[in-house]
C-alpha cells in the first residue's frame, strides 16, 4: 500500500470519514477486499457514491493505463466490505456493464470532473462496480 493510501486511511478512520487531505471531505470509504493470490485482506480507499442498497466505486486508480488490484480481487471474490466511517457492512460486488455501467459513470463524472480527466488518461474503459450490502 503506499504511503499515500496508508496517510488518508489513518485520517479516514481517525475523524470519522471525514478526509481533509486533497479535499476528500465525506466522500470516501474504505473497501476490504480478499486478495486473489495471497488471500490477505486489502483496504483501498476510494470514492464511494451512495446507493439505495449500497455504494458506487469505480477503479479509476487516478487514470492508471492498468486496473487497480482491487477490481481484479472483486471479480475473482465478490464478497467484500466497506468502512464508511461509522460502521463496516459487509458487501457483495456486482460489476456493471452496458447501460447499467454508463449510468454509474455518469454518477462520478458529476460528482467530480476529475474522472473525465481519469478516462483520458487512462486509456480504456474504467470499470464501475456497484457494492450492494449482504443479508445475511
């Protein structure tokens, strides 16, 4: 994990989700995901749009040519959880394609115009995924 990451996870957790640090505020969550190869637990923070069952994430990784690790983690193992800064639910990963995709895309280029800058960076399709809370 890098500095970075391990700076705005301490912050996150130490204020509630609130993340001063590069004007983060209360838009953050933290997603554990379950390593594909090692099985180690992963905490990632990342933007995370609110949902009637859930969240919106989008492997973004600041307009990376390649995918975050996390996105791979979730297509091999699903389950996951999400820190908000009050709680941590657990979660299930479902990846969004065709309109569906479109439609949350469009949610995080409204919520911040950095993400089109992240799509033209990137220089492919950045993956949405929509974390719906597990019943149990």
């Amino acid at each position: 994990m890098s500095d970075f990451n391990s700076m705005i996870i301490e912050e996150f957790r130490a204020n509630g989700g609130q993340v001063t640090t590069a004007g983060f505020g209360d838009r953050l969550v933290l997603l554990h995901t379950t390593g594909a190869k090692t099985g180690a637990e992963r905490v990632s923070p990342l933007m995370g749009l609110p949902t009637d069952d859930g969240w919106l994430v989008a492997a973004s990784k600041g307009g990376a040519p390649e995918e975050p690790g996390w996105a791979h983690n979730l297509r091999v193992n699903p389950r996951a959880a999400v820190e908000t800064g009050t709680a941590t639910v657990d979660a299930v990963a479902a990846e969004l394609d065709g309109a569906d995709h479109d439609a949350g895309w469009a949610r995080f280029l409204a919520a911040s115009p950095s993400f089109a800058t992240y799509q033209e960076r990137a220089g492919r399709k950045i993956a949405v995924f929509h974390l719906v809370r597990a019943t149990a």
